[in-house]
C-alpha cells in the first residue's frame, strides 16, 4: 500500500545473469551486485522505504511518522544514502514482525556501507542485521507464518553460515567460531567445507569478505 498514494516511477531488475560465486553471507557476485539501488523504492512524499511501495504492510503508516524512522532517513545516523533506505526499510519489517525481511534488510545496508567505503557504518549496520539473525536462527519454523522465508532461511544451516560470516566480519571471532562448530555435523560436503574454511579465517582473526568458491577450492 502506498501511504501517501503520491505516483513515482523507479527502476525494476527483471532479470540478471550471474557468472561468479557469492561471498560468504550470499551476496550476489556481478552483475546484480551493482544492482542493489534497485531492491529498494522510497517514496518521495512521504518517505516510505520498501521493496515494492504497493506492498508495504499497514503498519508502515506508524513507523514512517516515527522520530527513529526519521531521523535515521534525514542523514542523521551519518549512514549512506542507500544505507539509510534499506535500514529504515529494516524497521518497518520489525514492526510487521517480518523478522526474516528485516534481518536481509539490515544486511542490504550494510553491503550498501561496504560499498561506500564506510567501515564503522557497515559494522552497526551487521550489528542490526545480527540481531535479527539470531532471532530468526533461534525458531525459523516460529516465524514461518509471518513472511514467506527467504532461500537461506528456509535452510537453517545456510542461515546459520550467514549469520557465520556477519559475526566474523563484525571482528566478533568468539562468537563466530561457537556458531561454526554446527556446521561440521552437517550431511553436506559443501556446508562442512564453508564451516572449515570460516574457522580458518577466524583463527587468522580475518575479518575481510570472501567468497564461497574460496572455501569450496573451484
């Protein structure tokens, strides 16, 4: 639903060809990674951030008016741009209790900030997206209901490998290699290689982004 039903157009990926591997958290390689501008739509009456603007939930029309919601897009969190809009897109997920979409979201600003260059934004933008992370890991079947769930989310081990990759990348070692130590009782080669090799990057405290064909030797 739009909140203020003011008309706008903006760019759709309908389709996208990839040739690479991801990174570690599931990041996209080229060409959809230069496409992320377009995962997001902001209205530019009322500020509404969303995938889709005709598909926000009604509860939106609360958060937008909210000083956090506002703040947060008017640059006073000192995010990018295109970090503030997937963050507060974060937040109307929250309060849908869409914890999955708001978890993606977070971890969209903080790809955003990485884009950016901005080191100490993408770290509280992980912080974020960690948070609900580990919320959703803790019961994915408990919050089924409220969202179709995401690839990763419908395969607890891959999500867990995500959530892996966020606390690595967020310097969090401790916590990272407790989260690991699961994926060496995986069935699938492929989890226990990905497992392996994140306990080798956290052993050298690497806190740098990789790739999944790294940790699979293609």
């Amino acid at each position: 639903m739009r909140l203020c039903r003011t008309p706008s157009s903006h760019q759709e990926l309908t389709a996208c060809i990839e040739f690479a591997n991801p990174d570690l958290d599931l990041r996209r390689p080229e060409p959809r990674r230069s496409t992320i501008a377009t995962w997001v739509e902001q209205c530019p009456r009322c500020g509404l951030c969303y995938g889709d603007l005709d598909r926000a939930p009604p509860s939106a029309t609360e958060v937008v008016e909210t000083a956090e919601y506002l703040d947060i897009l008017r640059g006073a969190s000192r995010l990018p741009t295109l970090a503030r809009q997937f963050w507060v897109f974060s937040l109307i997920a929250e309060r849908a209790d869409m914890f999955v979409t708001a978890a993606n979201q977070a971890l969209h600003a903080a790809w955003a900030c990485d884009d950016a260059n901005e080191i100490d934004a993408a770290l509280r933008c992980r912080a974020r997206a960690i948070r609900f992370f580990e919320l959703v890991a803790s019961d994915i079947d408990a919050h089924a209901y409220a969202e179709p769930l995401s690839s990763p989310a419908r395969h607890p081990e891959l999500w867990d490998l995500q959530l892996v990759d966020l606390l690595r990348r967020s310097h969090r070692f401790d916590e990272a290699r407790g989260r690991c130590q699961t994926s060496q009782r995986s069935r699938d080669d492929n989890v226990r290689a990905v497992g392996r090799f994140q306990l080798e990057l956290i052993d050298k405290l690497d806190a740098g982004s990789h790739r999944v064909d790294e940790a699979l030797g293609d």
